[in-house]
C-alpha cells in the first residue's frame, strides 16, 4: 500500500540540501522532503545522538533510491 520514505541523518554530518531518485548519483528526479523534526537515539555505546527526521512529501507505493545531495 501507500507509504511515507523516512531517514534520520545525524545533525554531526552536514545536512542535505536535496533529495534525488537515482542510482548513479545526484543526477536523478528531485525527491520533495520534509523536515519534520528531530529525535534522539541511543549508539550502541550508549551515547545520545541527534537526527533530523527526514520525510517524503507524497506518499508512494514503490521503490526509490535516495542519494543526499548538496
């Protein structure tokens, strides 16, 4: 059925400023995404790290390859 695509991205790396569908790098479809917000995780050495929750604009029923371009 229809879904949401989402991904967390540390707020230690540089975030993205585009989104794109592509299997070869940043020269595929532009990708619409939300920040929706952020949430703290656990490592698994137990420390606390910041993400950025990422969120497809339009929900899909598919695939899509994602490549975090700038």
């Amino acid at each position: 059925g229809l879904g949401y695509a989402y991904l967390l991205i540390p707020l230690d790396l540089t975030q993205p400023t585009g989104f794109r569908d592509s299997t070869s790098g940043c020269f595929g479809n532009n990708v619409p995404i939300n920040i929706i917000g952020t949430i703290n995780l656990s490592d698994s050495n137990g420390f606390l790290v910041t993400y950025n929750i990422y969120r497809t604009y339009y929900n899909f029923n598919g695939q899509v390859n994602i490549w975090l371009c700038s």
